[in-house]
C-alpha cells in the first residue's frame, strides 16, 4: 500500500527511508487516523517529512499523487485513476443547456450520492451527466458544467460553481509593501482617524513655548509635545485564494495603504467564508490555524473591523454545516459572522466585484443582509463610505 508514493518521494530527492514507510503503514493499520483527508495528510507528512525545506516537496507530490481522495468518514477510501479526470477537450455548452442542468438541491445528498458512485463506478466516463467524470453535466468531476457540483482533478477554478473541492491548494499572501496606485486609497483611509499624542515629546508646542517665554520675562524655554497620531485599531480579514485571485492586485493596494495609515493593524486570511480557523501566512496555512474564537477573545470591541472578499459562493457555504468547499465545517460561516459582528459592533465589509453585478450572485445578497447593508464596493468612493459607516456603531 502505498509504495508508489514511497518511490515518488525518493525520485524527487524528498529523503524517506524504508524505516518511515513501514512506520506509515503501522500507523494506518493501528487507525491512527480514519478516513479523512487532512488528517492522513498530516500523519503522512509528521512520519516522512524530517525537514522544513522539504515540505513544499512533499506537498506537490501529495497532491499529485493523492488527487481526488474523499474526506469521507463513515466509508471506506477509495483511489480515483487519473484516466477517469484526465482532460480531453472541453464541451461548450449553450445558454439554453446551462439553464435545463438543474442544482442537486441538498448537500448532504450529494456527498451521499458520490459515496455511492466511488463503489459502484468501473471506469472512466467523458461528457455524461451521472458519473465521476470529464466533459459532461454530472455533479462529480472535472472540466464540465453543473450549478452545485463537487470539483475533483481540475486544476483551476472554471465557473465557479463548486460546492466542495477536494485539491488542496496554495493561495498567495497579499503583498504589503504595494505602493503604486494606493495614495487615492490612503486618502480615503485617512478618514478614519482618531488623534491622539502619546509616546515621546518630538514636536514644538508653539502655544506652550510662547506661554513660558512669557513667564520668563522673554527668556526662550522650548515646550515640546508628542506628535498626534491615529489610534484607530482595525481588524482586516482579507479572503484569499479561488475567485479572489482576479483581484489580488486591488487587495494587494489596499492591504499596503491600511498598514501605513494605521498603527494598530491586525490582519488575518479566510476562504470564501468566516470558519473556525483564519491564518496569517498562505504557505503554512494548513500548519499553522489560528482558532477564529481566539480572535474573537484577543481583540477588544473598540476595534474597527474591515472584511474583504467577493462574497461569491456556493450558499452552502454560508448556512450550511459541512458546507465549506475546502473542508467538513461543524458550524455554518453565518454563525461565525454573526459571532463578530455581536462582538465588534463596528464593521464593513469590501467587495471587488463591481456594484453593478451584486445582484446576479446569491451569496453576495446573503452575506450583504448578514453584514446588515454595511457592504460597500472596493472602490475610492466605496472606501470612503465605508469609513463614515466605520464610525457609527450598527443598528
């Protein structure tokens, strides 16, 4: 069990001994770990991997080797052949068939229904509308067409209509030094201000030095003050990665203008939707979650928080239990959302979809009536209506 992925490890200079691979295999025969992607993925990676420069390795090789894997629990794993997801051109389908595939309409039937075809399917299917396959119209696979399906081998995103996708993927962190483009930003930013002079005296108190030179009969004595500077404390949670990526540029401008108007900036990364973990840094974001009730007990109400992201997901997503595309979610994103906003009764949220096409995307109406309106786009002028709503409390 297993040896191939052994071997590929060792042609591609990953260091694994024979020693590590019958340790793997103990650990799975004890079930150490039960049906379940990410946890096998982690037992994997702790038994083989010795060092951190490995790591990327071993994450490329895993994906490749171990594509289309199920994170099921009460079933047995099951190997999908690359030959049922290889790509073999690509079916376009008209205005008239998009509109007759119709949405499976529950989510739990759908994980049941792809449960039953890993048992039952034999071989490999192209452009059908029932089987794990390529081409077609079926909810299970690649390179196809269906409003609610489960994506698996494909290697971007297509139409954007996955519920679950079951490639691990590497999202990029945004860049925070971006300085081209973000003045008009860092202007509308500056709105947010709360002055205050705290820390060293660097600065001439005109009014006070002319006040004690008085005082000394025309003596010059030299009052210096702190220079005022913003107190504003922000909580900037950025979505990363899938349809955020045709917008990284703009997030990227933003990003760089919010760290240098503020002082007291946090920031933290989530996909699609607020879950239970966030993470700070893309590359080790399976490693290193930060529990989003962590942050909700770090950081004090006085904070303004500023979510980011398209808004543009499956509804499952939102109000779902398990409904996360990445992963089995034990509590809907609507429930942490709403965690934040009774915590921090400041916030807004950015969209960089233009204002226009809200209407044509479902999840940007949901999030926009969750977030109580306070949406605005990621626009100079969406910015600085953002601000004036950043100040007053939600209704």
């Amino acid at each position: 069990m297993f040896l191939d992925f052994f071997l590929l490890l060792k042609e591609h200079k990953v260091p694994v001994t024979l020693r590590e691979y019958l340790d793997l295999l103990e650990a799975l025969d004890r079930q150490v770990v039960e049906y379940n992607v990410d946890d096998f993925y982690f037992l994997c990676r702790t038994i083989l991997v010795k060092r951190e420069k490995h790591i990327d390795s071993f994450d490329a090789l895993f994906g490749t080797y171990f594509k289309g894997i199920e994170q099921i629990k009460t079933a047995d794993l099951y190997d999908i052949p690359d030959e049922w997801l290889a790509k073999n051109g690509e079916r376009l389908f008209s205005k008239e068939e998009l509109e007759k595939i119709k949405s499976h309409g529950n989510l739990d039937d759908l994980l049941d229904r792809v449960k039953e075809l890993l048992k039952e399917q034999q071989e490999r299917h192209q452009g059908g509308n029932k089987w794990i396959g390529t081409g077609g119209t079926s909810p299970f696979g690649a390179y196809g067409y269906n409003p609610e399906g489960i994506r698996i081998g494909q290697d971007e995103s297509r139409h954007r209509r996955a519920v679950k996708v079951w490639d691990q993927r590497k999202f990029k962190d945004l860049s925070q030094d971006v300085e081209l483009n973000t003045r008009n930003m860092k202007m509308a930013l500056r709105k947010l201000r709360l002055l205050s002079r705290e820390g060293k005296s660097e600065e001439i108190d005109l009014d006070g030095t002319i006040r004690t030179t008085s005082k000394n009969g025309g003596m010059l004595e030299v009052e210096m003050v702190p220079k005022k500077k913003n107190v504003i404390k922000v909580l900037l949670l950025f979505d990363i990665g899938g349809s955020m990526d045709d917008h990284i540029d703009l997030c990227s401008q933003l990003f760089s203008a919010a760290r240098y108007e503020f002082k007291h900036l946090e920031f933290f990364y989530f996909h699609n939707c607020l879950y239970e973990n966030v993470w700070q840094e893309n590359v080790r974001r399976w490693d290193e979650k930060i529990p989003t009730e962590q942050v909700l007990n770090t950081f004090n109400d006085d904070y303004r928080v500023i979510f980011v992201g398209d808004a543009s997901m499956s509804p499952y997503e939102i109000f779902s239990r398990m409904g996360s595309v990445e992963h089995f979610n034990d509590e809907s994103g609507k429930v942490w959302l709403q965690r934040f906003i009774r915590k921090f009764p400041h916030f807004i949220w950015l969209n960089p979809v233009p204002h226009s096409e809200w209407k044509y995307t479902e999840s940007i109406q949901m999030i926009r009536k969750i977030m109580k309106n306070r949406m605005f786009p990621l626009t100079i002028d969406g910015i600085g209506q953002a601000v004036e709503s950043l100040k007053q409390k939600a209704d």
